[in-house]
C-alpha cells in the first residue's frame, strides 16, 4: 500500500490503566512502562487489555509516546501530530496547497495556512476524530471549549474545518451530543458558509492513508 503518512517504528504493548489525563500504564516487553498519551479526548473505549504501539522516547517524564490503539478490530490513531503531518496529501486531493503550519492567531494557533483551488489563502483546523459507535463517527467525545473557540476563528476569517476521522470503521460524521453548545455552532457555521468536510483515514501499525470523504450531518 503507498501510505500518505508512513509512521516510524512501534512497539507492541497492552493497556494496564489510564493514570490521567496524559498518562497511561502498560505492559509492554520490557515490563511495565509509563506512556505519554497525546490525546486529550475521554476515550471512553480504551479499557484495560486494549492493544497499543507505541515509541519509546528516552530521557523524558514517560518511557514512551502512544501511537495507535486498538478499538475491537480498528486500529485508531491517537496521536494528531501524525494526523497533521498527513494533511499536505489529504490537501492535495482537492488541489490545496499547504503552505505553512500552525499559523498564529489571536495569541493562539491553528493547524494550517493553506491555498485552495480557486487560489485563495485560507486558515484552516484539522480535528482528530477517535469515536465512532455503530458505524457513527463524532467530535468532540467531551465539551470542548477550545473547539467553539476555533470554530469562531475559522467563521470570522472565512477559513477551512477538516474533522479527520482517525479509523477506517466510521460511515458518517456528526458532532457529538456530549457537546450540544459545539452542536449548534457548527450547524450554524455550516449555515453561514464554512468550507467544511469529514474525511476517514485507514490507520494500521505502517502508517495511515486518506480513505474517503463521509456525509457530514449537522445536529445535536
């Protein structure tokens, strides 16, 4: 398969439990390891025993740095860097061009500066999407003050939403009701023009690949 995201080298582990927010405990080969987990959503489905791949990373807090987890059959991705590194590809799809990371705005940042078809400059967010239930894809799986403040910032510039749907077993997108505040927002950003669109990746331990846009249904 030609990925559009080849992740670097993994280690097998199970999950022990989740420490925090940041932190998971785990077995891996070498024993048990403390890994930093760069996912700050509620991730309801990662249970005790799930499978994990993961890279070491010497010298810091952690012994480690979560990569993937395994959701029954599905691997997820969990960490959005990886995701980021893949939107170049995913833009080039629609003839975008990416032409900076992490842009400034108001004291805080988004994903991407980006130029679209028509040749126009647009900023841009890439949301990490991790749950799906019954063929459902949703974001965010907790209230998420953060994300209404992006999405205010990508209305009043008139900017780009992408929700990457990070595990190939979701067949539509919606917000999640968790978060009925972001509901409305976004159906009112969809309503006022915002360039939106929920795109799945299909993830497995060698890398990702952009698999197909999803119907984005708007509601809470």
């Amino acid at each position: 398969m030609e990925w559009d995201r080849r992740f670097p080298p993994t280690l097998p582990a199970r999950l022990i439990a989740r420490e925090n927010r940041f932190v998971l405990r785990a077995e891996a080969e070498r024993g048990e390891v403390r890994l930093h987990l760069p996912n700050t959503g509620r991730l309801a489905w990662l249970r005790p025993g799930t499978p994990l791949r993961w890279r070491p990373r010497p010298g810091g807090r952690t012994e480690g740095r979560v990569l993937l987890a395994r959701d029954g059959a599905t691997w997820v991705l969990l960490d959005s860097a990886e995701a980021e590194a893949a939107l170049p590809a995913l833009l080039a799809r629609w003839g975008w061009r990416h032409l900076a990371a992490q842009p400034r705005v108001e004291g805080g940042r988004l994903d991407a500066l980006a130029r679209d078809a028509a040749g126009r400059e647009r900023l841009l967010e890439m949301k990490s999407v991790t749950h799906v239930a019954e063929g459902t894809a949703c974001f965010p799986d907790a209230p998420s003050a953060r994300a209404k403040k992006h999405l205010g910032w990508l209305v009043a510039r008139e900017g780009a939403l992408v929700f990457a749907v990070l595990r190939a077993d979701a067949e539509r997108f919606t917000p999640c009701p968790v978060d009925p505040e972001f509901a409305r927002a976004l159906c009112a950003a969809r309503e006022a023009g915002l360039w939106m669109r929920a795109v799945r990746a299909r993830v497995a331990p060698e890398g990702l690949v952009w698999d197909a846009e999803l119907p984005l249904y708007c509601g809470a």
